[in-house]
C-alpha cells in the first residue's frame, strides 16, 4: 500500500530514548523482570483508576496489562501508538511508564474520557500522552517514518459486541447488560459493525498503512478475544495472524491473557451436549514485529 509521504498532520512529540541502555536492548528491564515475562500466560488485576463500568466503555482491560506490554518493548521516552484507544488505559499506562503515547479514536466522547483520565498525570513525568480524534486509517499523516517503538491496542472485535447480550455465559444472566448491545457506536467507519471478512481485510489496511511507521524490530501487540456466533467458533486471532503476515508483519509470539482471577460467576454453558469454552476467561496477545531489514 503506498500511503505517500505528505504528513499534513504530523505531530510534535519526542520519540527519543531517555535511559542509558545499550543500543542493543529492547527495553530497561533487569534480568530479574525480564525473567517474569518469559511465560506465555499472563494474569493481571485492576485497580482503582480502572474502568470497569460498561455503560462508561464496553471493553476495557487493566491498566497493568498495557504498563507490561509498554515496558516489554519500549525504553523510558519512546513512542508507543494506540489506533483504537477507547478510554484512554494506554495512555495512562504510557504515562505510569514515561513513555510518549498517542492514541486514536471515532468517537469524541472517548477522547474527552482520556483527557479525563490524565488530569491526574505525574509532575517529574517528562513524557507526553496525547488523545486524538481520528480514524486510525488517517494514522500514518501524523508521524515521521521509523519513529513508533511500539503499537500497542485492544481493537474492535468484528461485531462481536454488535448484538443483543444473552449471558450465556453468565450464571446470573438477568443482570444489567442483558439484551443490551454494547458496541461503541453505528458509525460506518466503526471496526465493530463489520462482518469478519470486512473486519479482517480494514484491519490489514489500516495496520499495513502503520508498518513504515515502526522501527525495525519494534513490535506491535494486538488484544483480541475469538468468539461464537450462531454455534460457529470464529477465530479473530488466526484470521489477524494470517491477513498481518500478509501486509508484511512477522509474528513473533502468541500470548494468553488467563481472566479467570477476575472472571466471576461463570455459567453452565453448552452442558450437557455441546462443548463450548468461554471465551471470557482467556484473550490473546498477538505479538508481531516489523522485520530487520
């Protein structure tokens, strides 16, 4: 895809290393933290600055989950970019971490929610996170090429969250969020209307259009969960892995996200006839990296 090399937006933000490791590290961790990543399941919880209020945004994760993907693949002062960056978790995470962040998104209610979020900001943090409206295809007119250290989001989730909720796999189902949709918005441009197909080959564009904007080697972490849909198991993670490939990223590991320490009250789903596991007890973390050229 050639994107061309007008910026007509580009951004004013560092994106320089502030630490003194070697050229050669990926990121300031010892070899004591670095030892706690080197398993492929991950567990996180949340805290008080968590958003766990649906009816606030439909799917957040916890801030603790972006601070350790940003200080897995960045250094203090990089930048990291979050094209769908909904309530802002990425931005605050980046801000916990002193990194410069960047995050996009439709819809301006979730930009004025970031902008919420980071009032409370650290006063010796020499980094800077800034929220912008925009679709994340417009992403690559707002920096300099090689510059992003990583891309880090939870996108949309094809129309996963686009029907009404049954709570199937609830063992409360007549709570709050029944037969609500919770999908972010109607707009056309929203990721979360599209059938997978769609979703898929949005997603290659958009994430291919971002590829020059990585450094070599620098990586990209996608949070997705699969999903069920009229009996169907529909597998986002393997239709990502194979369209990115594709568009010209290298995967480089499979994470699980384990939720079952937050996951509370689970359902009997599918007994005693049809085996189905929940997807709300484990996600993806889809890590990528641009290759060394």
């Amino acid at each position: 895809m050639d994107v061309g090399i007008n910026k007509k937006n580009l951004l004013d933000i560092s994106y320089e290393r502030l630490c003194q490791c070697k050229p050669s590290n990926i990121n300031c961790l010892t070899a004591k933290e670095w030892l706690r990543n080197q398993l492929g399941v991950w567990q996180f919880t949340y805290e008080k600055r968590d958003i766990r209020d649906k009816s606030t945004h439909p799917a957040t994760f916890p801030i603790s989950l972006a601070k350790k993907v940003i200080e897995l693949f960045t250094h203090m002062g990089e930048l990291v970019v979050d094209p769908f960056v909904g309530s802002g978790t990425t931005l605050v995470a980046a801000m916990d971490a002193n990194r410069n962040a960047v995050g996009f998104d439709l819809q301006s209610s979730y930009i004025e929610l970031c902008k919420t979020r980071l009032t409370n900001g650290h006063l010796h943090n020499m980094s800077k996170q800034t929220p912008i409206q925009d679709d994340a295809k417009n992403i690559h007119e707002y920096f300099k090429e090689e510059t992003v250290s990583l891309i880090w989001t939870s996108p949309p989730y094809a129309n996963l969250l686009n029907r009404q909720r049954k709570n199937k796999s609830r063992r409360d189902r007549k709570n709050e969020q029944l037969d609500k949709v919770e999908q972010y918005s109607q707009d056309e441009r929203d990721l979360g209307i599209m059938s997978i197909d769609d979703y898929t080959i949005a997603m290659g564009d958009i994430f291919e259009s971002m590829l020059p904007l990585l450094k070599p080697k620098a990586h990209c972490v996608i949070n997705v969960p699969d999903m069920w849909w009229e009996n169907e198991r529909i597998t986002i993670h393997i239709s990502l892995v194979q369209e990115l490939r594709r568009r010209g990223y290298e995967l480089r590991n499979i994470i699980i996200w384990d939720r079952t320490n937050i996951v509370n009250k689970i359902g009997i789903f599918g007994w005693p006839s049809n085996y189905i596991t929940m997807g709300v007890t484990f996600e993806y973390l889809l890590d990528f990296w641009r290759p060394p050229k």
